[in-house]
C-alpha cells in the first residue's frame, strides 16, 4: 500500500509501521499516556491549570461499564501535534487501548486512528520497572523514542542510558499526575527531537553463534563461570549462556558438577524468583557463606558484564540432600539489587514465578556453621 497524496502530513506520519513505509524507518515515536498524563488526578487542580471536565459513560478497557469525569486541556491536542510537525509519530501507551482513539482523540482534536500499543491493563512498576514500555520497545524496535508518563520505576531510567549508548535515543519524560502534562514537557521533548540527527544510523549489535537445541530453539553454547551451563525461562532462551550459580563456600563443594541448569517452569513457562532472600544469601551482611575477599563483588561484576543473572546457592542440586523440592530458582538478593537485560527479558517476555526459598534446620549437635545445616 502506498500513502495517499491527499492525506495531510500529519496523518501520513502518524500511519503504523508496515502501513504505508518500511518497517526500518527511524522516525523518533512519541508514547502517550493518558491517566496522569492528559486525565490529571486532582480535580482541584485540574480546573485551576485550565482542565476542564468530559462525562465518560462507557465500557473500560476491561469491558465493564464505568462512569466518571475525565479531565482534559483543550491545548493539549494542539501541544501534541506540534511534536508531530517536527516529524514525529504519536502513539497511544495506556490502558486505554482502542478508547483513546474512539473517545479521547475527538475531544483533543488529535486522529481517531493513532497506532495503539497493546499494554493489557497496564500501569503500575513492578521490580522497578515500568511493565508498558517492554511492549512499547519491542513495537519502535530501533526508532528514537519519547515516553510521556506519571509511572516511570526507578531502573527505567538505566535502561533509557543504555538504550541511548547503543544507538536507540530514549527519553523518559516523567509527568507530575496531579498537574499533568504542562508546556515545559512539550518543550523538552521539542529540543530533545532537533537534537536527533537527520535520520539515525540503524544499530545491530553483533550475534553470538548459536546452535539448534533439541526444543527448536537456537541457545548459545557457552560455559559460564563455575563450571555449570544454565538457562533461563524456557528452552533457547538468548540468556541462557550467561547464568551464574551464586558460590559456595570456599571449602563447600571438591568437585563441580557439569549439568545444565535451569530456572524455568517447563508448565507455567516462567521463571522461578525466589519470594525473599535464603537464609545464607550472599547479599546479607556479615559473609554467612564465609566467601574470600572480594569473591562476592568479582561474581556481581562478571554477572553485570553478562547482563545474567545469578541462581541461589541453596536451589543447587549439591545444595544438600534435603534440596529436591526446590528447584534452581534466581536469587532475590541479586534481582533487588540489579538489573540486567536477562531480568528484563525474562519480566517482559515470559514472567517470574515466586518460590519460597530452602528452609534451613540445624542439626542437634551443629556448631553453627554453614556445613552443619539442612535444607528442606
């Protein structure tokens, strides 16, 4: 299909990857969202900066009938399409779905025909993150990106830098819900598009070799530290090369043993988080698991440089011989603490599922240290 010459520019470039141009193009993507956003939380507010009131009486997203007032500035469409004059796209980032389009649009003098991107029912930071924009990056794949929303995690802003440093310009616009979306964002977002070059250099980064498993998948071969091959939520998981058992004690284990790990739930499909911390974790003070100097910072560097992930030492199969009932699961220590790209697929792909970590019993005649304790 190829654009119509009497469509306007505006709608031209508001049409969706696949629809009219190339899939590649690198034109920047504004993400909008709607509560907290253009819908301010504090009517109070809201009338005294200029908002006024829509009656919504309509299904929701879910489909269940709801009822209330929506605020909405009469400037915003106008402040919005003056991003789209500068050549960037506007897509919808909410909950909202298809309702953006069929009602709030209308009332903002925007096109009733803005790509959606599909969040579920969105909202809300889970493990630091922001759970909309997984979906959101995987539709811009390569393309600059501006998000404007009140619910940002406090790792998105990392993972925004990283994006940036490997050649895909990201820009978190966190919005105040009480007051949303002011003049001084629109600028911001104005500055940051004139400062993207003419049309940005398309970055891939470079494959690792990979072989055929015995699922179909293609997962790298690639013996990470300690001895032991893992994997992450599914059979050919891309991170499954990078996985590294949290150590044992130096005087723990004589031998390593050489099978391949995995913490993923083969029925739910995936992956096990521990729920809290084990009783030993690595991450709580005082070296309960008795580690040489500096071995815990050199296994969270490596881990780090990998964009891995770390297994709880007392989800290992040579944990103890009470350990069948928990299986490899990752460790919570690590995973409050870091982020990595392996997390961050596992959380946008698949999912966690939560398990309780080993329960730890001394022995009667235990001296309290590590080696006399059971796992069950």
């Amino acid at each position: 299909m190829t654009d119509d010459p009497g469509r306007s520019a505006f709608e031209r470039r508001s049409t969706p990857p696949g629809r009219g141009r190339p899939n590649a193009d690198s034109r920047p993507v504004v993400a909008i969202d709607v509560d907290g956003v253009l819908n301010p939380d504090r009517p109070s507010t809201a009338r005294a900066l200029g908002y006024l009131p829509h009656h919504y009486d309509g299904p929701s997203p879910t489909g269940a009938q709801v009822t209330g007032v929506i605020w909405l500035h009469p400037q915003h469409g106008a402040w919005l399409r003056e991003l789209a004059d500068q050549g960037a796209d506007l897509v919808w980032c909410t909950s909202w779905g298809q309702l953006a389009n069929s009602w709030l649009a209308l009332r903002l003098g925007l096109p009733t025909d803005l790509p959606v991107i599909d969040v579920g029912e969105g909202g809300g930071v889970r493990f630091g993150r922001q759970p909309k924009l997984g979906p959101l990056y995987r539709y811009t794949g390569q393309r600059p990106v501006v998000v404007l929303d009140d619910e940002i995690g406090g790792k998105d802003p990392d993972e925004a830098t990283r994006r940036t440093a490997a050649g895909t310009p990201t820009l978190l616009v966190p919005i105040d819900p009480g007051i949303g979306l002011q003049r001084a964002h629109i600028d911001q977002v104005a500055t940051w598009l004139r400062s993207l070059p003419a049309r940005a250099e398309v970055h891939h980064p470079p494959r690792r070799p990979a072989t055929r498993t015995r699922h179909g998948g293609l997962e790298p071969r690639v013996k990470p530290a300690g001895g032991i091959h893992a994997s992450g939520a599914h059979p050919g998981a891309p991170w499954s090369d990078r996985v590294v058992p949290a150590p044992e004690p130096e005087h723990g284990v004589d031998e390593e043993p050489t099978e391949r790990l995995s913490v993923g739930d083969p029925v739910l499909r995936k992956s096990r988080l521990l729920s809290r911390q084990c009783d030993t974790c690595v991450f709580r003070p005082g070296n309960l698991m008795q580690l040489s100097g500096g071995r815990l910072r050199d296994l969270v560097n490596q881990t780090l440089r990998d964009e891995s992930f770390i297994i709880c030492h007392e989800t290992l199969p040579y944990a103890g011989p009470a350990n069948n009932a928990v299986k490899p699961a990752i460790c919570r220590g690590f995973a409050d603490r870091y982020s990595t790209q392996a997390l961050q697929v596992i959380e946008r792909l698949f999912g966690f599922v939560e398990v309780d970590p080993p329960t730890i019993t001394k022995s009667p005649e235990s001296d309290g240290t590590v080696a006399d304790e059971t796992r069950h």
